[in-house]
C-alpha cells in the first residue's frame, strides 16, 4: 500500500505540536523517515543526535499551530 507522505507529515507535526515545550521543542518519538522529511522542508530543526527532542522553526511551529488546530480544535456552537 502506498501512503500519502504529505499528511503523515501533517500528522506528525501535529503530534509534535501536542507535545510542544520550551517554546519550541517537542519530543522526537516518531518515525524517523518522517523527522527527515520535516527537517529537509525546513520545520524543524535537525532530528539526528541524543538529543530527544527536536526544535520547530518559526516556519514549524506556524505550520505545525495551524494543522493541529485544523484538526483537533473545537468547533463553536
């Protein structure tokens, strides 16, 4: 089965955003394909290394803002 990387990309920058700290990092446990594609669109910052996080962008952290809320905030009523 094929899959659509564009929205695992979009998911996963949403997991990131959920997971969100110091401003700008997030807990790098995702896919590491994934982490690439992200870093090499320039969202976050490199995934490689001990580190286990990861730093958004300013790019990221709006991207990642705006899917997040695209699809996990409530609708008013």
């Amino acid at each position: 089965m094929k899959f659509g990387t564009e929205k695992i990309d979009d998911a996963t920058l949403e997991l990131l955003y959920l997971t969100l700290h110091d401003c700008n990092r997030a807990w790098k446990g995702h896919d590491w394909d994934t982490l690439d594609r992200l870093h090499d669109k320039g969202l976050i910052g490199s995934p490689a290394g001990k580190v286990k996080s990861v730093t958004f962008t300013d790019e990221g952290l709006r991207r990642a803002k705006e899917v997040f809320e695209a699809m996990f905030a409530k609708k008013k009523t």
